[in-house]
C-alpha cells in the first residue's frame, strides 16, 4: 500500500518512536524511507567557521538524518537521506508531492516546550497542505504506536473529503486484515431542549445512512470485518472514546467535512483528534 514514506525529522529526542513505526509500516510491504530534514530559512543560521562560511542548520540537519539513518539501518529498512532548506510546512508537503511519494510521518511534538509549539505547527500545516497522507502520532510515553493495526476507526460525515478518507482507511485495513470500526457522530451539543423530533430523527437516519454506506463499500475492497456506529455528543470526544471502547490502534479521517474546506484544521474535528488522540491519526486531505 505504501511504497514510498517520507518522514521528516528535527532531531527531536523524543520522536524516536515515530521512527521506529515508520519502519515497521515500511517493513510491511519493502516500502523505502526517505528522511527528510528542513533547514528552515526563516532562521539566521549562517555562521563562519575559520574561512568557511557553513549554514549552522544545515550541518546540524546532515548530523540528524545521519542518526535515523543508523536507527533504519539496525532496523535493516531501506533509506535514503536529503536535507534540504525553506520554510518547513510547505517544504515538506512540496517535497512529498515532487517526488511522488504515499505516505508522510510526522510525530505532533518536539523536543522542548517551544519546539514542541513549532514542529506542531508545522505539523498542522503539513496535514493542512499536503496532497498525500499524513500519518501523526503524538510522543507521550502512555500513548500506543502498534503495528500492524488490528483496528482501524474511520470517522465519516458523508462529505466527499470524508467518504475520500473512509475509501482510504478502507485500503489500509484490507492490506492489514483488521477490523474496520465505522464512526458517525451526530453533534448535538448545540441542539437546545426543545429540538423538532422530526429533525432529530432525520439527523438519525442521514448518520445510519453513512455508516452502513462506508460498510457496503468495504466489502469492494476486501475488508470483512466491519463494525458500525452512530453516536451523539461532540464528535473529537466520541473520537476519543471509541478508541478507547474499541481499542483502536489508527484513526483515518478526513481534514475537511461538511462545513468546508475554509474549516480544514481551523478548530476542527480533524485538528481536534490529531492534538488528542493517543493512537496515529492518518489525515487525508481533500487533495489526496
């Protein structure tokens, strides 16, 4: 499914488990690695050493990819290293889409309290932009990074951007044989005590309707075991809650759903899970 990751890196010395899980997806079908670091041109990093003027981030970015590489080469994947620079978002998902690759891995936090600000933007920006997948998953030492996964939770509202996703996460649990947990949630939070029963149940009917569409298009892609769901409340908290009731090991979902493309990532459901969830989040966007 994925023959060419791309996994971007900061050298940050907690994200060594994302690393490690990119080679374990890769491993799964020989799939290559390309380790990517960004010296971000925004920052004066530019210094003389003796008589040689030397970019400080683009030496310290040669020192990083050649650490991963080690980890990749005792994990006896295959990799390549580059290290480029530019303003790291857009970079990164350019570089994704120049070279044609499936998959981006990012983790959601970085080393200290500020570039743990800055690489989650970054990674914000990254799902916001990119016309491939991205793969997140957050560093703390509770959250779980399994693989291959055995449940796979797609969250849908029946948007093009979210059937998109759902066909994504669909292929990815076919290619790992696990079981698909389809999720749509009807947000009522801002339904007031007197809501028309009429509309309620219409809410009901279009939710029923989505998920038992995402489950009939499973079958097509070879996935026998799906399991369905329709809850109501504040869709990032039954999110959360389904990965926990079903022990989901991924989330795929779209980056955009019904309210818009102008929405995507913007307090959004999607941005919401790929914060919070302990689990990978793999974010398709309405590009991809």
């Amino acid at each position: 499914m994925y023959q060419d990751i791309l996994l971007p890196v900061d050298g940050s010395e907690g994200a060594m488990a994302i690393v490690h899980h990119a080679a374990d997806v890769a491993a799964r079908t020989d799939a290559t690695i390309r380790v990517l670091f960004v010296a971000d041109t925004s920052r004066d990093s530019v210094t003389t050493i003796g008589s040689n003027v030397v970019d400080a981030l683009v030496r310290k970015g040669e020192t990083v990819v050649e650490e991963v590489g080690e980890v990749l080469a005792d994990r006896n994947a295959s990799f390549g290293t580059d290290v480029v620079q530019g303003d790291p978002a857009p970079t990164i998902a350019d570089y994704a889409d120049r070279y044609g690759f499936d998959l981006i891995v990012l983790p959601t936090q970085g080393r200290t309290d500020l570039s743990r600000r800055l690489l989650g933007s970054t990674t914000e920006k990254v799902v916001r932009l990119a016309s491939v997948p991205v793969l997140t998953a957050r560093m703390r030492a509770d959250d779980t990074l399994t693989f291959p996964y055995e449940n796979v939770l797609v969250p849908t509202d029946g948007s093009p951007e979210a059937t998109a996703a759902a066909r994504h996460g669909l292929e990815l649990a076919a290619w790992l044989d696990a079981t698909v947990h389809v999720l749509s949630v009807i947000d009522d939070t801002w339904l007031g005590p007197d809501v028309d029963p009429v509309s309620a149940a219409e809410l009901d009917r279009s939710a029923n309707e989505v998920v038992e569409g995402v489950a009939a298009d499973a079958e097509a892609h070879g996935v026998t075991n799906v399991e369905t769901h329709v809850e109501h409340g504040a869709p990032a908290d039954q999110i959360l809650e389904a990965v926990e009731t079903d022990d989901v090991h991924a989330i795929v979902m779209g980056t955009t759903g019904r309210r818009g493309i102008e929405r995507i990532l913007l307090g959004s459901v999607a941005e919401k899970t790929v914060r919070s969830a302990p689990v990978p989040v793999i974010t398709v966007g309405h590009r991809a």
